[in-house]
C-alpha cells in the first residue's frame, strides 16, 4: 500500500486510512455482487441472482457512510496538495463503485427474467463469457490499483476497457443479427444486450476508478489525453 503524507496529528492518519480502506470494503462487496450475478446468469441460480439484489443496499450505505467521513474530514482538516486529491478521489470513487453495483443489480435481475422464462442457452453463455470475464478481470485490477495507488497498474487497466467496448459492439451486432432473422427471440436478445450494456458500463466505471488514481498520484488528469505514453 502506497504511503501517503504523514501527518503531526496521528488521528488525521487514522482518519484517512480508514475512510480508504472502507472504500476497499465498498469495492469488495460490488466484485462480490458482479461475480454472483455472473454465476446466477451462467449457473441459472436464481438465488445468487436475489442475493446480488439484497447486496445493493449494503453497498448504498457505504456510499453515504464514506460521503459523509470525507466531507468531515474536508471540513475540519482542510487538506492540501496530495491529501486534497486523495479525498476528492475518494468521493469520485465511491460514486462510480455504487453505480458497479447497480449495474451488477442489473445483471442479476435480467438474469432472472431470463431464467424464469427459461430463455438462456449455451450459446448465449458463451456471448457473454469473454465480456464477463474481463470486465471482472478488469473491475479487480482497478480496485487493486486504488489500494495501492498503483499508477502503472491503473495506466494498464486504463488502456484494457477498448477491449471491453469491441466485444459489446461485436456482441450487439450480432443480436440485431438474431432479431433480424428471428423476431420471436427480440425480447431474448434484448436481455442479453442488456446484460452485456450493464457489463461495458462497469467497464467504464473501472476506467474511471483508475483515472482517479493516477490523478493522485501523479496530479495528471488523463481523462481526455490521446497520448499516455511515460
């Protein structure tokens, strides 16, 4: 774990190693939701699925919990420089976290339309495999490179979400394909796209979870840079 300013005031320390590692909590909890939703699509386990449902509202009160912590902190202790941009940082996280997790609630309520009408088939596991996978692949790093303010590690992650848009333009061009030829199976193939939507989002939610980062660490905000190089 990257060291950060030390302080005088052992409490500041403390404060702000707390309110990070409860965004580390926040984080694990969504990967926790994301892979349940992937398993209950794949498994046709409706229960993981109604789980993942329940899990939302854990991860909506982290949200206001660390809200909340950081707009304390940003009162009483008026940080500067690097303190400054970590907090910030946090506050943009934990927005984007708390949206991971909607989309994962997401997936698992589609995957439970789909389920119940017995609509999901081999094939369209394999649609969305690669896409999930990544995404989870993806969704990991980034939070690892928000633990350690790795910025090499969230330049990569960065870089991996055009990957992730590929496979959801290959994926809806194929299930326009599939309605096209077959319109009894749109509302099939509009789930499935919706799947694979709520998966490219987190996608872009990692990415900017890693934009967050190496504006920390590095005060360089790539947001709009065509150029990443160095």
């Amino acid at each position: 774990m990257k060291e950060f300013n030390k302080h005088t005031s052992r409490k500041f320390n403390e404060e702000l190693e707390s309110v990070r590692n409860s965004v580390l909590k926040m984080g694990g909890l969504v990967e926790e939701m994301l892979t349940q939703a992937l398993h209950g699509f794949f498994q046709g386990d409706s229960q993981a699925c109604t789980n993942v449902i329940a899990m939302d509202d854990h991860v909506n009160d982290l949200e206001l919990e660390i809200d909340d912590e950081c707009r304390r902190i940003l009162a009483t202790r008026a940080p500067a420089a690097i303190d400054l941009r970590l907090i910030m940082a946090i506050i943009k996280t934990i927005t984007d976290i708390e949206r991971m997790g909607d989309e994962a609630e997401k997936i698992a309520r589609l995957s439970i339309n789909l389920l119940e009408s017995s609509e999901i088939n081999k094939a369209d596991h394999l649609e969305i495999q690669a896409m999930g996978e990544l995404v989870q692949t993806m969704t990991k790093k980034s939070l690892d490179a928000f633990a350690r303010f790795d910025s090499e590690l969230a330049l990569s992650t960065f870089r991996s979400d055009e990957m992730v848009d590929s496979q959801y333009k290959t994926l809806s061009r194929s299930s326009i394909t599939h309605m096209m030829e077959d319109p009894r199976s749109i509302t099939k193939r509009l789930n499935i796209m919706w799947i694979a939507r709520a998966l490219e989002r987190i996608g872009d939610h990692s990415k900017n979870i890693c934009e967050y980062v190496i504006y920390t660490e590095k005060g360089l905000d790539i947001r709009h840079a065509e150029d990443l190089e160095g």
